[in-house]
C-alpha cells in the first residue's frame, strides 16, 4: 500500500513510549496497520526507549548517549522494548475488511453493521465508546463526492482514511493516509467522486463549525 501522509514524529515517538492516550494510540495504531515506514521508525524509538530504561536509568543525556545506546541495541533481544498502548502490529489484508484488527475490537469489522448515525448530507458518524478524556474518537462514512462540513479545530485533530479518499487546499488522502493537524487550519475537505470515504477521527476538543446551521446541531449531535 502506498502511503504518502504520516503522523508528525511527535505522536509517533509519544505513542512508542506508551505516552498516548487510548483515541491517540488508537489512531497511531490503526496508521501502523498501513505503514510499515512508520512500523520501522516507532519499532526503532521502542528499543531506543527500552535499551535506555533498562541500561541506563539514571544517566543524565550526555553527547555520547545516543551511540551508547545504539551499540546496546545490537546486543538487544525485543524483549527489552517498551510496547506503546497498541503495540505494534503488522500489515493486514485489507480486502477482507476495510477495519484493522486493533479498530475491530471497537468497532463491527462489517462497516454496513456499524449504527451510523445521520449527521449531514452525505455524512454519517459512529463515536467511539472509549473512557478518555485526552481524545474524542469518531469514524465518518462520506459518500462520494460529498464535502465534510466546514470546520476549525481547538486544538489537534488527526483524521486516518481506512477507504476512498478526500482532499482539501493541502494536498489528497487516501487509505492509508494519516493528515495531522492543529487549529490553525481550516479545511474544507472533499471525498473522491469514484466512492464513498471511511475515515477514523480523532480530536483533542470539539470541532467549531463556521455555518449557523452545523453549530447549532453541535451541542446536540456531539461534533
Ligand atoms: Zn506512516
């Protein structure tokens, strides 16, 4: 699979220490079940993170730690690494379900199965029922052609297609695609015209729609 857009390092890094909250670690997860560049760097800070707790606890970062801890690592079993909260997982095949195994334990694996909710033309939603109060996890399932409705951000939001695509005035996104942003962008994405788009979203505050109409349903419909 071709992925061309990651998560920023430092929730690859975070999520590597086992730092993330559970929608963050979930949403990094589901990007590593794509990704196996990511796989190969967040595998990497996992020994980096694990030889430097096991070998060297105590040490104060000095110049020369880096290359200690590199030639530790040679001499590493992968047991010694430090998992994030979804550990590592490989690839899946994603023509059996378009739902990675660690989304599946959320979600039905069979998207026609999953109650959606109407939220707008086109766009439907399904929270995710976790405990955490670092993130607020969602799956929209656009049809094609359909724009997501207008919004800004208070704070990140990381939006993970699992099917289809979308683009916005930054570049395209398809499966695979991770697209990290903070709350200085307002986007105005718009699903592919050849099918609908399935995308996993995570946010660290409610979005804040620019129409009256989609911020007077905000409060009731939870967006
Ligand atoms: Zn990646």
């Amino acid at each position: 699979m071709n992925v061309s857009h990651h998560p920023h390092d430092d929730l690859l890094m975070s999520h590597a220490a086992g730092a993330l909250s559970e929608s963050w670690s979930l949403a990094v997860a589901t990007h590593l079940s794509f990704c196996p560049k990511c796989r190969a760097s967040v595998q990497l800070a996992e020994t980096l993170g694990g030889v430097l707790l096991a070998e060297i606890p105590d040490q104060e970062l000095s110049p020369d730690m880096l290359e200690k801890v590199f030639e530790n690592i040679e001499s590493e079993s992968p047991e010694t690494t430090t998992p994030g909260q979804f550990s590592t997982v490989g690839e899946y095949d994603t023509k059996k379900s378009i739902i990675p195994p660690v989304l599946s334990q959320y979600v039905n694996h069979d998207v026609d199965n999953i109650p959606w909710k109407y939220i707008g033309p086109g766009v439907y939603q399904h929270m995710l029922d976790l405990s955490d109060e670092g993130g607020i996890a969602r799956l929209l399932r656009i049809k094609a052609g359909k724009p997501i409705p207008d919004h800004g951000h208070r704070g990140r939001e990381v939006t993970m297609v699992l099917s289809g695509c979308y683009s916005d005035q930054i570049s395209s996104f398809n499966a695979g695609d991770m697209q990290d942003v903070d709350e200085e962008i307002i986007h105005k994405p718009i699903v592919g015209e050849e099918e609908e788009c399935i995308c996993l979203v995570v946010t660290d505050a409610p979005l804040i729609f620019q129409n009256w109409l989609p911020k007077v349903f905000q409060p009731i419909m939870k967006i």
